[in-house]
C-alpha cells in the first residue's frame, strides 16, 4: 500500500462549482466553470472502491451547490449508507428550487438514501442572494425528518470580531433557532478568491493567513474529487481510483480542500 495514502479514511465529493449563490466570501470566486458535474454511478463506484481497501469513516459532499445535481448526492451516500460508512455529509446552502413539492421530495430523498448530517451554509453573505425562506421549509422538512442538521456560518476574521456581517450573520442564525435548528462553530473565512476581492479590507495583509483545511500531502487522510473528476493528480475518468491512489507521489503541492470539517 502507498505510504502517504495509507491512512485514507475519508473521501469528499465537489459535486459541481456551479452555485445558487455569488457570495463575497466564497474562494472560488465567480464559480464561471458552471458546466462540469461528477457523474453519480462513477463516484458511487468510487466510494465502493476505496471502502473496499481503506477504513473509510466518512464522506461528504458539497459544492458549489451540490442539490443542483441531487442525483448525483443521492448515489454517493447511498453507497455510503450500503458500506456502512459511519459518517455520511452534506454541505448545502439549501436553496435548490422554490417550488414546494421540491424542497420536500429532496429532504426525503436525502433521509431515504442514508445522509445523517447536514451542514446549511447559512449566514450573512449567503443572504445577501439567496432567499431565506426556502432554506428555512428546507431545514424544517430535515428536521421533521429526523435528520441531523445545523445552520454553518462562515465569520468574517474570527466569529467574535465586530463588524457588520457578523452581526447580520446573528441576526440570521436567531430565525433558525427559534425553530430549533442548532448551529455548528461554523468557519472562519480565509482571505483568497472572493474574499480577498471583496473583503480585504477588514484582514491585516501583513499578516499570513493559513487555510485549516489542508492535507499533509506525506500523509493523505482525505481525498477530494473534483467536478471534473480530478484529484492527486490523476482523474477516475481516466483511471480506476485505486490505481490513482496507488501511483500518487508527493510533489511538494498540497491537497487543498475548501470544508474538509466534521461536524
């Protein structure tokens, strides 16, 4: 077994970069590269692959906004949920569609096919655009559900810095409380893409700011696939993931992951 893979026990899924939202916090930017989606039988086959060599504990999925592609989602936790896989993640900002029937038959879905933790991306940039009120019949379905779901803010330069967006972002997380939608700790925003543009100002640029979600590239814990298929340098369209993970070499290049966090 490859020795800076071999304590694998965690694989994420960047459903799609394409995104309901153009938040001002967000390190991808404007999210331009809107066409590209993981195929779901292919990162299903994916989650079965690598359960069946490593001590898989935990997959998620995100974006992007992943409930664009739902079918996608649906495929790679009920893979999950048929290997037993113990924790089994979504992050949603939970506006996919408008209409009703919709936000409800996906709450069912995501609680048939095995998903036990949701992470709503809540906050005041994510408000800034999209509408609270179909997050808010959203999150009651999955709690009516029975599904475990928490508001996750992102904070601007740490969750007690005094400034407008914190303030808006309590503001927010008040209405999902008062339907007894806890919150997570949440992220602190890291200045690239969107951020840096955008808010820049409110950072010291002196300072070096360190994203926590990084892997030690000599020791590989999680693995990110990309829309596009892609991770550590090689693509599952192209080869199977094992073989991949098999032929990975550290280049001195580390794999970034935008959540990489349990909840």
């Amino acid at each position: 077994m490859n020795e800076y893979v071999k304590n694998l026990n965690r694989i994420e899924f960047l459903i799609t970069y394409a995104c309901t939202g153009r938040c001002k916090h967000c390190s991808e930017e404007e999210h331009s590269d809107v066409g590209k989606h993981i195929d779901g039988d292919m990162a299903a086959s994916v989650v079965r692959d690598v359960a069946g060599r490593y001590d898989v504990t935990s997959v998620m999925t995100f974006g992007g906004e992943p409930l664009l592609y739902p079918e996608t989602v649906y495929a790679v936790h009920a893979a999950a949920k048929e290997l037993h896989i113990p924790k089994r993640q979504l992050i949603t900002n939970g506006f996919f569609s408008k209409d009703d029937m919709i936000i409800k038959q996906t709450a069912r879905e995501l609680a048939r096919c095995g998903v036990n933790a949701i992470l709503l991306s809540v906050d005041a940039f994510h408000q800034e655009i999209i509408p609270l009120v179909p997050v808010i019949e959203f999150a009651a379905e999955l709690k009516r559900l029975g599904v475990w779901v928490r508001v996750h803010p992102a904070w601007l330069v740490d969750r007690g810095h005094n400034n407008p967006y914190n303030s808006r972002t309590v503001e927010i997380l008040s209405v999902f409380e008062s339907i007894g939608i806890p919150q997570s700790d949440g992220n602190v925003i890291i200045p690239t893409g969107n951020a840096l543009k955008y808010l820049g100002d409110y950072y010291d640029m002196d300072k070096s700011y360190t994203s926590p979600y990084e892997e030690n590239p000599m020791d590989i814990q999680a693995i990110c696939v990309e829309p596009d298929g892609g991770l550590l340098g090689g693509n599952i369209y192209e080869t199977n993931i094992l073989d991949i993970l098999d032929r990975y070499v550290h280049k001195g290049i580390q794999e970034k992951h935008v959540y990489h966090s349990s909840p």
